[in-house]
C-alpha cells in the first residue's frame, strides 16, 4: 500500500511532537534533579521563571513557565507564523507538564561541578531536541528574533545580553555572586550541548577549489577518494577568464589527502574550505552515495 501524502504529514508531526515530549523531560529532569537543588538557574524565560520560583515557591515553577511565555506565544502569532505558534505553545506546555509531574522526585546528591557539567548537558540536550523537532520554550528567542528585524543585532547577541542581565540580577536578589556565575557556566554547557544536538556531531566539510587543471583533478580526485564533486561555473575578477570551480562535500578524515593531491596536481590552486552542520540527502542522492560507497571499498580493498 502506497502511503498517501497527508498520512506522511500526520507521520512527520507525530515524530515531532514525541521528540519534543523526549526533550522536554531531559530538560525537566535536569532542573528538578540538578539545577533547583544546587540553586542555580538556566537564561531566558525559564531562568526568570526560577528566580521567581525560589522567591515563592518551587511548586509553582510550571505556573510561572507558562504565564511567562504567553505574551512571546502572542508575538510569534503576529510577527512570524502561526504554524509555529502551535509547536512552541505544546513544548512549552509539555515542559511544565513534565515540571510539574516530577516536582516531588528525589533529588541526586552532585558537587557543583557535577550539577553545572550533568545538569547543563541534559538541559542542553533536552532544548536542542526540542527546537530540532520545531519547538521553543523560551520566549527570549521570539523578542531576539523580532529585535534582528528591527535593529539588525544577531539573535546570539541579543539572547546573550538578555542572559546577563538575568544572572546579574539573580545574584543581586540572593546577594550571592557565586550562584549567579556557576549559573552562567551552566547556560554555557547547556548551549553547546544544545548546539550539538541541533547541528549534530558530522565531521563534514565543504571545499571550494580554484585551479588551472579542473579536469585532470576531478578524476584524480574521483578515482583516488571515491568522491563525488560539481562543476560551478565561475568567472576571474581580474582576469575575466572564464573556468570551472570544484565543489566536494568531505568527510574530516579524507580532507588532508584531498588538500595533498590538489596542491601536488596545481601548487597555485586556490583552495577554501567551509565546516558544515548537516547535510541533507534525498532518496536519489542516498542511493547514489552508497554505490559511491560500495565502490570506495572495493578500489581499498584490490
């Protein structure tokens, strides 16, 4: 039976949504477990949220979680799209749902090292999965978005200060600098670990090469590496000399032997090389690499 496109779609959503109920525990564990018993806090809406909740009370953390990100809901609805409204709107609620059903849970007995490290991490992992499956928690990341608009800042840029003033505050309401800067260490672990889980751990590298003997290099290159390339037209800028630009998508391990080999052929080629996050493959493209493969392994092997 040939499956019909809006079961696809229904597929695909499910998928999302149960990524982001995996992301949202990983993320409420980590604060419930690590962050509130060691007293420290993440950035944005839920680090507010928590300075709020050590104020009042722990148990009302999901209340605050969800009134915090109500008006950012809103400003999504207005300003970006409104498909996007419903997944932030079910991770958020997810997140307080998974907040609010492990609240009593016991909680581990870390160093602060170990909470900042573990904590951080889990954290990290839980948001990164949830933005990788189209979801957000943290309504800062709306505001940031709409100030790149208006004002031309990055959204790092904005996110960042906005996470300042949050640490700065959170240890001058405690009156304990200590806590504030083992805060800002975590948001840290947690960024790059959400970093990796968005972006992934591939060791990809875009080349571009310039050379005088395309040709010649693109079959060394094939038959030597087992890799495919494109020809990209191009043009000199000061020569005005038409020619042929290389472009190969490279594994970390082969880019050594594929720069030995192109500045052993043309020592004037010009060569730039670019790291990549993630490359996507259509079924097409999937097939073709695995012959590609394939015949990889049997020129290493005879």
């Amino acid at each position: 039976m040939v499956t019909t496109a809006p079961s696809k779609k229904f597929y695909q959503y499910l998928l999302n949504y149960v990524g982001m109920a995996f992301g949202a525990a990983f993320a409420a564990i980590a604060i419930r477990i690590f962050l509130l018993p060691n007293d420290l806090i993440d950035g944005g809406v839920i680090g507010i949220s928590m300075i709020l909740a050590r104020l009042i009370g722990n148990a009302y953390l999901s209340v605050f979680l969800l009134i915090l990100n109500i008006p950012f809901i809103y400003l999504a609805y207005k300003f970006i799209r409104r498909t996007f409204v419903i997944q932030m709107f079910v991770a958020v609620l997810l997140f307080a749902l998974f907040l609010l059903l492990i609240k009593t849970s016991n909680t581990f007995n870390a160093d602060p090292l170990e909470a900042i490290v573990i904590g951080g991490a889990m954290l990290g992992a839980g948001a990164g999965l949830i933005i990788r499956n189209g979801g957000c928690t943290d309504g800062t990341e709306i505001l940031a978005i709409l100030i790149n608009r208006k004002k031309g800042f990055t959204v790092g840029q904005v996110i960042f200060v906005i996470n300042i003033f949050i640490f700065a505050a959170y240890g001058a309401i405690f009156h304990d600098w200590h806590i504030a800067l083992r805060s800002l260490m975590t948001y840290i672990v947690a960024f790059k670990m959400m970093d990796i889980v968005i972006a992934g751990l591939e060791e990809l590298k875009s080349v571009l090469i310039m050379c005088s003997k395309p040709d010649k290099l693109s079959k060394m290159i094939t038959h030597e590496l087992g890799l495919g390339l494109t020809f990209i037209k191009g043009k000199g800028g000061y020569s005005g000399e038409d020619r042929d630009i290389l472009f190969i998508i490279v594994e970390r391990l082969d880019l050594a032997e594929l720069k030995e080999i192109v500045l052993r052929e043309d020592p004037s080629a010009f060569i730039a090389i670019e790291n990549l996050h993630e490359v996507a493959y259509g079924r097409t493209a999937q097939i073709a690499l695995r012959r590609k493969h394939r015949r990889k392994q049997t020129h290493t092997g005879s």
